[in-house]
C-alpha cells in the first residue's frame, strides 16, 4: 500500500476550490516562502508542536523524553529542538494539549476513507477532494495514487501546487486531475528567490506547459505588502498571465497575520511579524490593474 505523511484533513473546506471539499494537506515542500502561512507543512518530517499557553507544568514531559528535550528554565518551559527526534513520547501525554505531533505516516485507503465520508456534500454543492501542503508534488507517488483514487470513487479532483516540481511530476498527475490551483509570487526570478529560496523559472515553464494540455487553471497571488506588491510586478503579472490559455479565474489571496503564532509552535522565526495585511481598498487597486490586461475573471480573497 502506498503511504505518506500529511499534517491535517480539513473537512468542509469552501476556499479550495470549488463547492465544499476536503482538503489534504500533505507535509514537506521546495518553497520557503516567507509568508507561509503553513509553517509546520515546510518540513517532510514530524515535528513537535508547542503551544505554552496551554502547559500546566505537570512535568510529563519532562520524564517521557527519552532525549531530555524537555527542560525548565527559569520556571520557562524550553524544548531543545536540536534533541527531538519526534518520538511523539512527550505527546501521549500531554492532556492539556500543549505538545502536539504535526505529521503523521497515512495510507492511501486510511485518507480516503476520511475523504468519503462527505460524499454527500460533494454531490450538492460540486465538490470534491484538494490536495494542498505544503508542495503535494514533494510526495509524487502519494499524490498521485490519492487523486487516482478519488477519481475512481468519481470524486472532482484538485491539486493546489507552486508548480515546482519536475515535469515528469505534473504530467502523470493531470490525466486524475480536474483543476489546478497555482501560485504565482513574483514575475522577477532573483526577488522570487529572494523571497520563497527559490527561482521561478521552473514555475514559469511548468505553467505554460500545463495550459498546453487544456487543463484548467485558477491562478493564486498572495498579495504580500512591500515583497510583491508593487504596481510594477502586478503589471508584469497581468502582462505574462494575458498569454496563458485555460485560465479560469485569477484570485488575489490578501496577507494575513493568522500564522505568526504557528512559527512560534515550530520554533521557527518569523521574519514579517508585525506587518499589517493590505486593506481590501488595496487590494482592488491591483485587481483593477490585472483587468487592463483582459483578465476578466479576477477575485479579491
């Protein structure tokens, strides 16, 4: 059986795609973006979860870690990261649900057996199953098989994706695949690595080659204050994407601050704390600048 890690099932899912879904998202992903708004799905590997809201201090922790992770320090609760194993000892019991396991091995039968279980909502709102992340195209055979699967069950498939990932990736996985969400950050490769560690060229290409098969495409752009919202790379977005066949409907995903309190669960830093998302005023400004390029389908999210 083919298995692999994801880190949450989302049931109920509306901003997916379209009707109601459910959403898997699958861990490990090429980006690292610096608005990631998922940070516990950028690493392949289980990781620890700390919330210290939550600890009540009873010490299990501290005596189930076999790697002494664990340690008080000055009456503040410390986890060093770099002894964690992700055993997941620590986590069994910690009843107060401070310490949780982000990533966890599935089969395919085991997530589509959570995926079936909303097969009603589908039929009535034209929905189906979204594979997102992190970067499902990390875990190629898992994906594959998962949106083989749901196909068989006759299911509308989605795969939400950065688009880099080798060809031969996306060609398997389009024959089980009704619609593609793709993101588009930057039109500038040195910024775009500047700001998700990697260049977009790939992407770029991926994109064109993917609109040559007919496949449907809604086109994703986080708006990130002053990373990529400059009127000049909004110009060169509309510009690009006005060559670009099958695009259904391009939507402009305005920033938010919900995650800053997932990087300190993670004990990852991060870096645009405290940045004040766009107003939707804004943000309609560049909507009305991707529309000169007859784009006529483009949403404010």
């Amino acid at each position: 059986m083919v298995s692999g890690m994801i880190f949450d099932i989302k049931h109920f899912a509306v901003h997916d795609g379209p009707g109601i879904r459910t959403t898997v998202f699958l861990k490990g992903c090429p980006l690292r973006c610096l608005w990631c708004h998922n940070p516990e799905s950028m690493s392949p590997h289980p990781q620890i979860l700390f919330t210290p809201r939550r600890c009540i201090a009873c010490g299990h922790c501290f005596e189930a870690c076999p790697e002494k992770a664990h340690e008080l320090v000055n009456d503040v609760h410390v986890i060093h990261r770099e002894r964690c194993t992700a055993c997941g000892a620590c986590v069994e019991g910690c009843y107060a649900g401070a310490i949780e396991m982000a990533g966890r091995v599935v089969t395919v039968e085991e997530v589509m057996e959570e995926v079936l279980k909303d097969r009603a909502f589908y039929e009535n709102s034209r929905g189906g199953v979204t594979l997102s992340g992190g970067e499902p195209l990390a875990q190629p055979e898992f994906s594959l098989e998962l949106l083989r699967s749901a196909k068989n069950h006759g299911l509308h498939t989605i795969i939400d994706t950065s688009g880099h990932a080798p060809w031969e990736q996306i060609e398997r996985i389009l024959p089980y695949t009704d619609l593609i969400l793709y993101d588009l950050k930057h039109m500038d490769s040195k910024r775009h690595k500047a700001l998700t560690g990697v260049p977009n060229e790939l992407i770029l290409d991926n994109l064109r080659r993917i609109t040559e098969t007919g496949h449907p495409i809604w086109i994703r752009i986080p708006l990130i204050p002053d990373q990529n919202d400059d009127d000049e790379n909004i110009h060169a977005l509309g510009n690009y994407l006005s060559t670009i066949k099958n695009v259904e409907r391009v939507d402009i995903l305005r920033y938010h601050r919900l995650a800053e309190s997932k990087y300190g669960q993670t004990g990852l830093e991060y870096r645009l704390r405290g940045m004040e998302p766009p107003t939707k005023e804004e943000a309609e400004a560049k909507r009305r600048i991707l529309l000169k390029y007859g784009l006529s389908n483009v949403t404010v999210k």
